[in-house]
C-alpha cells in the first residue's frame, strides 16, 4: 500500500504487509528448532510468523524461511542514499575529456586488497570484456589500466601506485567475514594518506556488493559503489573528479 511516500510490503495482497526471511540457527532440526525460528521472527516484529521451510545444514545447524506480516511501514522521504551527482558519458566524451583535459592518458591501478581473491568484480570493471553489455575501462583508449589481482597487500598497491603515477586506485572487497572490508579498506586510505601529501595523493574509490555506499567518509575514500555497478560508470566518475572538477576548478 502506498499512501504518498509511505509504503508497506506486499505478498499476497497489496499492503497486506508480508515479507519472507531467511536465517540459519545453531541448533540441530526439530519441533522447538522451529518454534525458536517462530520466536525470533515474532521478536523483530514479524507476527503471525509461519516458518515455511527447515532444513537440517550439517550437524547441529538449521537453515529456515520465515513468511509473515510486519506491522512496520516505511518513509521513502527518510530514506537516504548517494544518488550520481556525475552525469554519464560514453567511451567516446570519456576518451575525448580526458585527451584534452589531462593530455596524457589517464592512469588507473587496481585489485582486490587482502586475502580477497573475488576478482569477479574489478575483472568486470577492468578488463576490455566489460558488463552487463559495456566495455570495461582497458577498452577506454585515454584510461591505462594496471590490474593487479587478487590478494593483493596494501604496501604493494602503494608502491605500484607510485610507480605507476597512479591517477586513481580501484579496490575491490567481497569478503566481509568480520567486516575484512571496512577494515581493509580504511587500512588502505591509511597507508595511501600517509605516503602521499594530500594534494598528490590518487583518487579512492572502493567496489564490492556489500558496500553501503554512504560510507565513503567513515572508510576514507573517495567514492564507494556496490553491487550492479557498471564500467561507464566509474569511467564517467574518474573523469568527472579527475578531469572536469578540476578544469572548472
Ligand atoms: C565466484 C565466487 C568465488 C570464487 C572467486 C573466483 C574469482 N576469481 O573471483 C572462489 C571459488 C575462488 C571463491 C572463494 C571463496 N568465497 Co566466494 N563467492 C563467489 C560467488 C559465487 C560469486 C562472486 C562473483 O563473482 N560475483 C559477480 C561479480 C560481477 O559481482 P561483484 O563482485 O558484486 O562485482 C560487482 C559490484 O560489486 C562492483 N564491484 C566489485 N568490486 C568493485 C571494485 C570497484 C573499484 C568498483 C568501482 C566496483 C566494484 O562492480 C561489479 C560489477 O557490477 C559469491 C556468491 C554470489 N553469488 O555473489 C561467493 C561469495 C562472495 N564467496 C564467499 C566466501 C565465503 C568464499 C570463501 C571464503 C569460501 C571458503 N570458505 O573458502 C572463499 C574465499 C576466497 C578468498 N581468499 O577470497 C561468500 C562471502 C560471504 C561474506 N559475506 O563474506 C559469498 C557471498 C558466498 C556465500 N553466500 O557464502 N568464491
């Protein structure tokens, strides 16, 4: 139901308020195995909580599917995001701005800091084979792209950047296992702000599906985009900041 920018969920009629969860609890399958799943849908506001699925996971563990109602509604005027405040260009504007704009070739170095070895996602940024139909950013004639892989160590990714005269850095995190990706990342802003003045220092920008993207101040960098995000729109962003920004500056 949508009441201007108020909505409730929706599963079998409209606003009737119905959402399905799933949790895993260490506890082997059983009758109260799924009576506990029932009562910790009840205690995060879920009531009736009917528990559709329990599946045993190995010795004392069961997977659950909660499908229920929530009296909860939400505001779409509360909600808060990082809209694109760059607009997007295609290979040719991008290749074209930076020509002129930088009149050398914009240069990039990227990986996947840690022991992430997700290459999936930079690989779908970087490489000439792109996603989701774009080209990635090796396809960009302007744009020198280093791609380091996976794993690989903060003072490392400095040094190429260095070596590179790195414009910006592009980091990759997938793992978050005990937040690996926050404390990653800000490890890396660290070490990039302390071995570069502030004025010198490369563009940060970190990617990963589990990235919440108004984090960029609390980890250090520049910018944060998470799952779904496509080459031409970091290529448009790096000319934006690196490019644009500081011609009209
Ligand atoms: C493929 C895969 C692997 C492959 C990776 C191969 C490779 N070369 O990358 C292998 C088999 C090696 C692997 C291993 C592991 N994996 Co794995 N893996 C996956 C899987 C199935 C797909 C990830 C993927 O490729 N996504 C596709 C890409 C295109 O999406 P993406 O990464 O989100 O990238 C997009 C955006 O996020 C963004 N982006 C990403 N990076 C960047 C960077 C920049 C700069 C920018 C701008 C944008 C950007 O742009 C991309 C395009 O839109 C996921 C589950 C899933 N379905 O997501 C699990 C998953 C990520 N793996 C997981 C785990 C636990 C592991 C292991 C720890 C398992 C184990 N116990 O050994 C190991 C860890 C290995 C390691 N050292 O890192 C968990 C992570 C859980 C967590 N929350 O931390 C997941 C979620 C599976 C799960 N549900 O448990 N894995």
């Amino acid at each position: 139901m949508s009441e201007g920018s108020i909505l409730r969920p929706y599963g079998d009629t409209t606003g009737d308020g119905m959402v399905q969860l799933s949790f895993t609890l260490p506890v082997a399958h059983s009758k109260v195995a799924e009576g506990a799943a029932a009562q910790l849908a009840n205690k995060m506001g879920i009531d009736p909580a009917l528990v559709v699925h329990a599946q045993p996971m190995g010795p004392g563990f069961t997977f659950f599917v909660v499908y229920g109602r929530v009296n909860h509604l939400v505001d779409l005027d509360k909600v808060e995001v990082v809209e694109r405040d760059y607009p997007l260009l295609s290979p040719k504007e991008v290749n074209l701005a930076i020509r002129s704009g930088l009149r050398r070739r914009l240069v990039v170095v990227g990986g996947c800091i840690g022991t992430d070895a997700h290459t999936v996602g930079i690989d779908a940024i970087l490489n000439i084979k792109g996603f989701a139909g774009e080209k990635g950013l090796e396809y960009y004639r302007e744009i020198k792209v280093v791609n380091l892989g996976a794993q690989v160590s903060v003072p490392r990714l400095v040094e190429r950047a260095r070596e590179e005269k790195a414009d910006a850095v592009l980091v990759s995190q997938v793992v978050t296992q005990r937040d690996a990706h926050v404390h990653n990342t800000q490890e890396m802003s660290a070490a990039f702000r302390e071995a570069y003045p502030s004025d010198r220092r490369p563009l940060m920008v970190v990617g990963g599906p589990r990235f919440d993207e108004t984090m960029a101040s609390q980890l250090g960098v520049d910018r944060v985009f998470s799952r779904g995000t496509t080459p031409g729109e970091v290529a448009s962003y790096l000319t934006h900041r690196l490019v644009e920004s500081r011609r009209t500056a």
